[in-house]
C-alpha cells in the first residue's frame, strides 16, 4: 500500500512540528492535497508517544495508528520482559494489534503468524514490519474464523484480548472480554501446548484460577511501582505442580518476587511493633496477595494485619519495595511548618487530614508515616 503521509516533504513537515502544539495545528489547512492535517497530526502525537513508550520505531518511514491503538499497546519495556526465555519454531499472535507485543515475543521463532481484524492496523503493521526488515504472515480475519480454518500446531501462542465493549466501556470478566477466552480455551489447547494471555491487572487472581484450566504461572509486572499488565502462562502440567506468581517492578533496581499460589494459604505472619527498618511492599506485590508468604520470605514482621507494612532490625536488601530507616515518635514532637511527604494507612486520617491538623508543609527528603501496629496508633520518622 502507498503511504501518502511518508512523502518526503510531508515528513520534513512533521518533524518540523513536533514540537507545535497540536491543536493549533488541527485549526490549520493541510499544506498537502493528498494528506490532511488530521493524518498529520496523528504521526506527531504517534512519534511523541514511540519517543517514551517504543522508541525502538522511532525510524524513517515507520507509520502509526490512532490514538486507540497506541494507547492500547504495550510499551517497549514490558515487551522485551515478557519475551524473555521464550523460543520455538512457530509463533501466533491471534490478537496483534500494533504489533508490539508480537515484535518482541516473536524474536526468537522461525514462523510468525499475527492475526489482526482491522484491516488498515494489519496494513500498517505490515508495512512496519517491512521497514524493520523483519517477517510475518499477516492475516486480515477475526479470531473465530482463523481457528476454524486453522490445521496447524504453534509452539506459542499469545493473546490480548479487547477490554472495552462496544460503548468504550471497561470491561473485566473473562466472558465479556473480546475474544470470550471461555469460549475459546479448548479451541486453542488442541494447537499449542503453551498460551500467553496479557489481561488488565485490575482482574482478581483467585476469580482466574477458578475459571482458566492449566494455569502454570502468573506474572504481574509493574514499571516503577504502576501495575501494568497481569500475564497468565497456560500449559499442560501434572497434578503436583504448583502455580506460581512472580512479581516484577521494571525500571527499578528491585528484585523480582515469586511464590507458590497454594503456600500463601497456609504461610504465617508474625507481628510486632516497629524496629530500625519500615519495609513497604511494591504493588506487584501487594496485587499478588503473597502477603505472609513475603512475611516468611523475608523474615519480617508485620504492624497489623491489615496494613501491609513489615519490619525487622536489620537491613534485607533484596526486598521488593521500599526500606525505610525509622523511629516512632510523638505527636508532640512535630512542629508547625515542619516539612514532610505525609503516608497514612490503616489510620484514621487522610494524608491531607493529617497535613492540616498538624499544620505540616508537603515535600522534603523525609517521610512521616502514620499507621498501626496490633496495639497502637503510631507515627513513625524516616531518618
């Protein structure tokens, strides 16, 4: 397909304006006859978003969508974790997309077969794909129909399915997803032995478990500390094999935590009031629901039961969050204009509440952290 907008003057024209402020340029008429200012647009807006989220397509000629779909897609970073350690002969990517997840999980495969129902993504696809000198079968069809007149076997394949129904509306179950992986679980066990599904990390864990068959592994990846993406591994496994949850903080210095699903049941916390360090779980972390297991992991001690802060005397470097030196002080002890980043949890007040009350100043190097241990309300100082 012939791309107008990569017209020579046409991306000297682009570049020139990426810095232009976009709306101003909507009002003006396109300088091109075959290219609107809309289309212009949309390249500006799609080079921004590749500059923080892909810059791997910030080249020459490379096209991107709407914003729906950039939007949509997952970032670089993510990508490139998630196609850690995987390899075969034949890749299928049923739900492609812009292509990002596809480029990266696909590397290290000889065959590639992405599946996209919208015809001018599937086309900008391919033509990116062309410029990254890279190859694929393109398949222009719905899910549905392509599983039906499917005869081959994949070593791998992947799915993100659509979490907005027709009306942009966020949707969360498995049914009411698009495609219905319900529906097609079975369909897709009779042509691979391995399925990657990418879903919102919004979705309960334990509401998975009971409704996708053979779940080995799941994955919440987070990029500092925002969780991004939850990814459920389903493969044939034996009746002893235990599910297991990883949890991963991309772009920190954070080591990944993992743990069985099944031992987080019967693992125990112990309690107690607060020691030199405040140990404070990232939200991989606290997504997972491991939390006696990164009680037990770590030999930490919680404050309460229901505030997730745990404590030791001594300095456990490899924990998966955030360490903080503390010491309890009183109320008394805080002083007017005092300046301090406020978090309050399992406590009475909010931290704007708080700010008020004590009439404290927001920011510095220094935290005040109000919560509770099993026995007291208490404030605690970093230092």
């Amino acid at each position: 397909m012939e791309y107008k907008i990569l017209d020579k003057e046409v991306q000297q024209y682009i570049n020139a304006n990426l810095q232009t402020d976009l709306h101003s340029l909507l009002l003006k008429k396109s300088p091109f006859a075959e290219v609107s200012m809309l289309e212009i647009v949309q390249q500006i807006k799609g080079k921004k978003v590749a500059l923080k989220k892909f810059p791997f397509l910030l080249k020459e000629e490379i096209i991107f969508p709407p914003n729906l779909n950039l939007e949509q897609a997952s970032s670089q970073a993510t990508a490139e974790f998630k196609a850690q350690d995987l390899q075969g002969k034949s890749f299928l990517d049923l739900t492609t997309g812009f292509g990002i997840d596809a480029y990266f999980l696909s590397q290290n495969f000889d065959e590639v077969t992405l599946v996209e129902q919208n015809p001018e993504l599937i086309e900008i696809v391919k033509h990116n794909w062309d410029i990254l000198d890279r190859n694929a079968v393109f398949s222009n069809q719905n899910l549905e129909d392509f599983l039906s007149g499917n005869k081959e076997r994949f070593d791998l394949i992947y799915l993100d399915p659509a979490r907005r129904d027709e009306h942009k509306n966020k949707k969360f179950l498995l049914e009411d997803l698009s495609p219905n992986l319900l529906q097609i679980q079975r369909q897709l066990r009779k042509i691979t032995d391995q399925i990657i599904i990418k879903l919102s990390p919004l979705i309960d864990i334990s509401y998975l478990l009971s409704e996708l068959k053979n779940i080995t592994e799941i994955q919440i990846i987070a990029v500092r500390n925002e969780v991004k993406e939850l990814l459920v591994f389903i493969k044939p496994k034996t009746l002893k094999e235990k599910i297991k949850i990883v949890c991963t903080n991309l772009e920190t210095n954070e080591s990944s935590f993992s743990f069985e699903y099944d031992t987080e049941k019967s693992a125990v916390s112990e309690y107690s009031e607060p020691l030199q360090y405040l140990y404070i779980p990232n939200n991989a972390v606290l997504k997972s629901g491991g939390f006696n297991s990164v009680s037990e992991k770590f030999t930490l001690k919680k404050l309460h039961r229901n505030s997730h802060f745990y404590t030791a005397e001594d300095l456990k470097s490899e924990f998966p969050g955030r360490i903080l030196k503390v010491e309890t002080i009183d109320s008394k002890n805080i002083k007017k204009g005092d300046q301090f980043n406020i978090i309050s949890k399992n406590y009475p007040l909010s931290p704007d509440e708080i700010k008020k009350k004590y009439k404290i100043k927001d920011g510095g190097k220094d935290y005040l952290i109000f919560t509770q241990t099993e026995k007291n309300k208490i404030i605690l100082r970093t230092f």
